[in-house]
C-alpha cells in the first residue's frame, strides 16, 4: 500500500481549520489497468481544547466524480482530528499505465461553517503495460533460431510479432504470443542483402489484453548470410582454340593447341558476379571468356577459376586436362655418297647411298607421318622425290638411289613431314673422281672431281707447307694487320702462335671505341679513368661583414658547401671580395683559421668506387 497526504487550510470565523487529503494505493490490476484507491477526508483545529461541530455535508471529488458524505453533530472537530469522508474506489489508468489522480474536497455546515474547494493531485505508479521484446541473441545467422521474449506484465496479454526488412512491408511471425518466440530466421532475407554479408532486421511485438490492443515496442535484429553461401560455378568449358586440331587428335598437343575457355558463374540469393579470375597455361585471365597462348606444358594441366560475387564472397574450382607431349619433327643424321648398285662405296660410283636417321612425334599415334628424300642435280630446278617407309614415327635406313650421273653435282635432302611442319637437312654430292679435270669452257679446273663451273675448285684433302699469299699478303697478314688486338683466356703470346711481334696491351683497363666527336675518346690509345674515386668536401660555418665584402646585407652567419669557389650561406659567390680572416667549424671538428682566398683542408676524402661489372682476359697488340 502507498498513501500520499496533502493537507490544506481554511478559516472559521477567527480559528483555523485544517483539512488533510489521504490517498492510499491499496492494489493495482495489471490485466485490466487499474488501481484500487482509498481516499480520505480528515479535518482538525490547529488549537487545543476548542471543538467545531454541527450538521452539514462533505464533499470530495475523485477522478472528476464528487462524492459525499452526511456530518452529524456528534462528529465533532477537535485538535485531534476526525475522518468525515472516506471513499475506496478503482482508478482505471491511461493506456500506456501511467495515471495522475486528482481530488478535492469541501465542506458545509449548519454552524455555520463552509469551506472553499481544496484540490489536490497525485500521480499512482505506472503499471505495466505494452511489453518489451528482448533477444536470446543479437545476432544470428539465417536459417538458424533466436528466442523473442515478451517480458510481459500480466500472464494474460497476449501478442502478435511481426518483422520489416528497410522500408518494406511487415511480415508476420505470430500471433497470439504468450512469454516468448522461437524464430527461425528465414533463408530468403539473404535476398534482401545482394552485396552485403549481413542486414538488420526489425522486429515488432504488439501487446493485446484480449481483443483489446494496449501498445508496442520494437527490437533490431542483425541477420547475417551463412558463410556457406558462396556464388557457384556452373561450369567451366575447355575447347580447341585451334581449328583441325582436335579433328586430327581429339587432344591437346604441346606447342600446338590453344584453349578457348568459358566459365558460367552464378551469385546465390540474389548475389552477382563481380570478378573472374583464371589461372591456365602460366597465364590469368580476369573475364568469362578467355584464350590462351600455346599450350607449353605437357602431361596433366590444371585450369583453376575464382569468382567473386557482389558480396565479396568467394568460389573456385580446378579442372584437368591432359596435353599430348609434341616436338617438331627431327633430321638426327644424314650422309650421301657415291656407291655402286650393291652399297659398296665407290667415289666413281654412278648410284648414291643415302644414310638416314629421323624421327616425328607420335602425337598418341594421331599424327601423321613422311619421309622423303629429294634430290636434284645443282644446275637443275626440280626435285626427284623419292619415298622411304613411314610405317614408324622414327626412321633408320639406309637407301640406295640409282642413275645418279657421274659427271654433275647433286642437292640432296630428307624431309621429315607431320602434320604441323616439316623438317629438312641438305647434303651435296660431289661427281665422281678425278684427279684433275677441265672444264669444256675451258675456264674451269678441278682437282679430285669433274670440273663442273669456271673456277678452281678442289675437292680433296689440301696440305701446304709453304707460304700462302693472296694479293700479296699472307693470310696471317689479313687476319691480324700491325695494330691489331688479340684476347684470349690464354696468357700464351699469340707471337707463338701465328708469328709477328706481340705485347701485352693495357692490363686493367677497359677498352672503350673511339668517339671523334668527343674529347676523353677521341683518339685511339688514350687513358684515363680510376677504379676509385677520392671525393673532398667542406661545410662549415662563415662569418663575415656585408661592407668589407661589398656584399652590403650587414654582418650575419651561415652555412655554406664549396670546392674550387667560396659561397656565403644563401649561395652568393664571394670568391675575390676583400673579406677579412674568418673562423670556419668543419664537420664538428675544431675551429680553424682561413683567409677568403684560402681553402680549407678538412673534409670527407674517402674513396669511393666507380668500377663497372667486367670479366678478365688477357689482351695483346701486334706491333710488328
């Protein structure tokens, strides 16, 4: 119980009366919104032993109601006090529970006695009413439950819960809610969120006493997508790139293949796809649709996909394909000479024995495969084709060519021919021997063979033990002129060697060409450079007078760097001013004592090295 007491005063004739207002909270009925009151009325005289009574009425007034109650003689005022009205009563409150109850009170009598309307106002204790939804969480992931609780004030509200994603319409959850909700929060919110991993969601719980609607109160809710929602790759499609290739192999081949690929990707729950990457080949690729260079790697390849959705999630996929190894196709060895029908060599032979060794990629057995040897006389333009055995992708032979003439020259050659290229080797043939022959022009002369063009030509093994001269100079001569330069990694005097007067030429130094046009290069031979390199310089501090120095700024300090001139310390040039014995601090070391035409010797002179990356070898120039 709660009372609250207000008291007020009046006056009789000379003597005051007291009047005194008691409200008493006795109870409160959440369900229905109402407090139980008792008011009372009580008068008193505020001096002792004088007593005030008659017939008449009281009134009070509660809630905008008056009430009264009949005052008899025998109820008599004293010092004391006596109640003349008491009322108890339920107050219905406002809807939202809160309540400010208001009285007054009067009283008539015959004495006569009659009082003014004393008011009085108090305010009853709120009763609970619209409840307050809280969270088991805060945060939950879609798919996944959370526990509204009402919090009710009485067990016979009831409620209904609704949810709002933005501005959108309410969704409901329930009705006829009692302590609390379990919720699943529904997969299909992540629609609402494409590119954010996360929304909030706000909840609305109406409070009903029955029928009747008392109020609502509202409570945000983070929803968050499952990290399993991730875009998704449909698929990834690998196709020849390179037309007839996979007619021919139905396979990748090395070298030789290219890949046109495609990938179909999809955000999920209303996601898209903002980014492609794609690595295949040594190569990435940022789109839907690529091509890549040759394929450079046989065996198993792998192409890996990673697509990037609007959420900035992630998915990847690898697929595997296999390339078929691929090289092109190879003349091992080849040689032809002259033979008779049966083989057997024979440098007078009129038949041409062809040794043989060439191979082709396999390709899986899909590539196809030709050997050939072609062959014409020199001073003819057709090919003879002739075709060896294909049977195998690799070929060692041996093959006799009849009907060659003794008296020409021939162009010999294997071609080795699959399906992408072909490869080829020449060998000449020489005529048959002769020791010497003559050419019918009579311009032309050959030695261990027939003369076949106007010229000297030799066809054996030469020896010569004599000088060799051509145009009157040796051959050593025209090789390596006086002048010359020789390097080696050899220190053996090239004079050893080939003769002629040799020395060793500049060691340690690097040769650089003649440059006319520019002066440290301009003429052969000449030196200069260092491997090293001493740098000098001096700071320091300078004191001097603007007037003695002509420089008219007064006197003053500062810094200043210089090497052949002196500079002051906002860089003007104060090389030949007439300045007077200045005191220099160099590189914190201890004052020293220059005129303005001096130099100061302190400073930095260490080397540093300028020496460029090089090799070694020994070098030599011919003098003679």
């Amino acid at each position: 119980m709660i009372i609250w007491e207000h008291q007020a005063l009046f006056q009789q004739v000379i003597r005051t009366l007291n009047i005194t207002i008691t409200v008493n909270q006795n109870s409160q009925n959440v369900s229905n919104n109402y407090s139980n009151v008792s008011v009372y009325v009580r008068f008193w005289r505020d001096n002792s032993g004088y007593t005030t009574y008659g017939s008449g009425t009281c009134y009070c007034k509660i809630n905008g109601t008056t009430y009264s109650a009949t005052v008899s003689p025998s109820q008599k005022i004293t010092d004391s006090g006596i109640n003349l009205f008491s009322k108890t009563l339920d107050i219905y409150h406002n809807n939202d529970g809160t309540k400010t109850l208001t009285c007054s009170a009067w009283i008539d009598m015959n004495t006569p006695l009659t009082s003014s309307e004393q008011s009085y106002s108090q305010t009853l204790s709120t009763i609970p009413r619209t409840s307050k939804p809280t969270l088991s969480s805060s945060s939950v992931t879609m798919g996944n439950s959370v526990t509204v609780s009402t919090n009710r004030a009485s067990s016979s509200f009831t409620h209904s819960l609704y949810y709002q994603i933005g501005l959108g319409g309410w969704n409901t959850i329930g009705t006829g809610i009692g302590t609390s909700k379990s919720w699943t929060v529904p997969m299909s919110l992540a629609n609402s969120t494409p590119n954010s991993t996360s929304l909030s969601v706000k909840l609305w719980l109406e409070t009903y006493n029955g029928s009747t609607y008392i109020g609502a109160n509202s409570v945000s809710l983070t929803a968050n997508v499952p990290s399993s929602v991730v875009p998704t790759i449909n698929s990834v499609n690998l196709s020849e790139a390179v037309s007839g290739i996979y007619a021919q192999f139905g396979a990748y081949v090395q070298g030789k293949s290219k890949i046109s690929g495609s990938i179909s990707a999809s955000g999920s729950y209303s996601s898209t796809i903002s980014s492609y990457s794609t690595s295949i080949n040594g190569a990435s690729y940022t789109s839907s649709s690529f091509t890549t260079g040759f394929l450079t790697t046989s065996g198993s390849n792998t192409c890996s996909v990673t697509v990037k959705d609007s959420r900035g999630r992630t998915k990847s996929q690898s697929v595997t394909f296999n390339v078929i190894a691929y090289s092109s196709p190879a003349i091992n060895s080849f040689s032809v000479s002259r033979c008779d029908q049966d083989g057997t060599p024979n440098d007078e032979g009129n038949c041409a024995k062809c040794v043989v060794s060439a191979s082709i990629s396999s390709v899986n057995n899909g590539n196809t495969k030709s050997f050939q040897i072609k062959y014409k006389k020199i001073s003819q333009a057709e090919w003879s084709v002739f075709d060896l055995d294909n049977t195998n992708y690799a070929l060692n032979t041996t093959q006799i060519i009849q009907n060659i003439d003794t008296e020409s020259e021939y162009n010999f050659k294997i071609v080795a021919t699959d399906f992408f290229s072909f490869a080829e080797y020449s060998h000449n043939l020489s005529t048959a021997y002769t020791l010497v022959d003559y050419n019918q022009t009579g311009k032309g002369m050959a030695i261990g063979k027939v003369s076949t063009q106007n010229a000297f030509e030799i066809n054996m093994d030469t020896k010569i033990t004599g000088g060799l001269t051509i145009n009157n100079k040796t051959i050593f001569d025209l090789v390596y002129p006086v002048g010359s330069i020789y390097m080696s990694v050899s220190s053996t005097n090239p004079g050893e060697l080939f003769g002629g007067t040799w020395v060793a030429w500049d060691a340690g130094r690097v040769p650089v060409g003649v440059n006319t046009s520019d002066s440290d290069f301009k003429t052969p031979e000449k030196t200069g450079g260092s491997k090293s390199h001493r740098q000098s310089f001096r700071i320091g501090m300078h004191w001097w007078y603007g007037g003695a120095c002509g420089e008219g700024v007064g006197n003053g300090t500062g810094a200043y760097v210089y090497s052949e001139s002196r500079y002051d310390g906002w860089g003007r040039d104060l090389s030949g001013k007439s300045c007077p014995v200045n005191t220099a601090i160099y590189n914190n070391q201890s004052s020293v004592t220059a005129t303005p035409s001096g130099k100061y010797s302190q400073g930095d002179t260490s080397l540093t090295s300028t020496l460029q990356a090089y090799i070694t070898c020994y070098m030599f120039k011919r003098t003679a």
